[in-house]
C-alpha cells in the first residue's frame, strides 16, 4: 500500500482514501517509461528551428548561434524525487561542442557531444541527473565558441515506484471503483 496521486493508468487498481490499492492485493504498474521531447518544443537562447539537415525526428532540430553560453532547456514535471537518465540527440559536422548539463541552475556534468561526421549524422549523450518533485528545469548550456551541435531531441526516463504507473511525466494510480 502506497501513496497515491488521482489518474487513470492502473488496470484492475484504485486509489482510496489516498493510498494505492490492489483488488488481487498484488502491485499495480510499477516500472519505466521513457518520454521523448523534442527541441523544437523546448525554451532556447539565441537560436531558431531548422530542418535544412534530413534524419531529424518531429518537425526539425534547434541551431544556436555560433557562442558561448547559447542554451536550450526543457521543462519536466515530477510528482515524487528521482533520478533520471536523459538522451540527448544530436547532429555536429565540426569538432567536439560541449556543453554543460544543469537542472534547476544547478550543474550536474559537461557533455562532449563529439563530432557526427557531418550535419546529416545523429548521435546521442547520455547522462543521468536527480530530479525534485514538481517543476524541474533541464538545461543544456554551450561552453565554446561553436555554440551548441544541432540538438533533436532529449529522451528521459521516467521509473515509478511500485504501485505507480506513468501517466504524462508523473507517477499515478488509478481512482477508486
């Protein structure tokens, strides 16, 4: 029996009274997920929407201008702390672009995000950060004078407690009967 939040992801499962509850009195849900947000959704600095390069996914990739400090950051709502591993997507045809990871202001780690090989070449940087229940702020920030590399998109992964499904990007149970 766990705490829960009101939703509709849980087969055969219900909340009630606030907790989370099981008709066959096992655990409902549980597990991972993975969200995919694209760049052209996120926020940015100094940098537009492109589609000029093919093998994107969604409707294009996001270019910033050629300086430090040009940033794209993307918004994930948690209803319960957590870590979190996050893809991040992209496409350099020139050399290493790093940048630095933050969440909430907060730096976490510089990622290479080495060449592709060319604009039309998509790789991925991982790495995992710690998320805060409620509003958390995802941020990649460019530490050279090339800007950042083209950016796709950033998978993250979501695990929910057992008892808890994923439901958006919050860990739910279903309401009662």
């Amino acid at each position: 029996v766990m705490d829960c939040d009101d939703g509709d992801p849980c087969t055969d499962d219900y909340c009630s009274g606030g907790r989370c509850q099981n008709t066959d009195n096992g655990s409902c849900g549980g597990g991972t997920s993975t969200l995919e947000l694209q760049a052209e959704d996120a926020s940015w600095d100094d940098a537009r929407v492109e589609s000029e390069h093919s093998g994107y996914t969604g409707s294009g990739y996001v270019n910033t201008a050629n300086s430090v400090g040009r940033w794209i950051e993307w918004t994930v709502d948690r209803a319960s702390v957590g870590d979190a591993p996050c893809v991040f997507r992209y496409a350099n045809g020139k050399s290493d672009r790093a940048m630095d990871l933050s969440v909430n202001g907060c730096f976490v780690t510089s990622l290479d995000f080495p060449s592709t090989g060319g604009w039309t070449d998509w790789s991925t940087e991982t790495a995992t950060v710690g998320l805060n229940a409620g509003s958390n702020v995802i941020r990649l920030t460019a530490t050279t004078s090339g800007g950042a590399p083209n950016i796709d998109k950033m998978d993250i992964t979501i695990t929910c407690n057992d008892g808890y499904v994923l439901s958006g990007t919050e860990c739910v149970c279903k309401p009662g009967p």
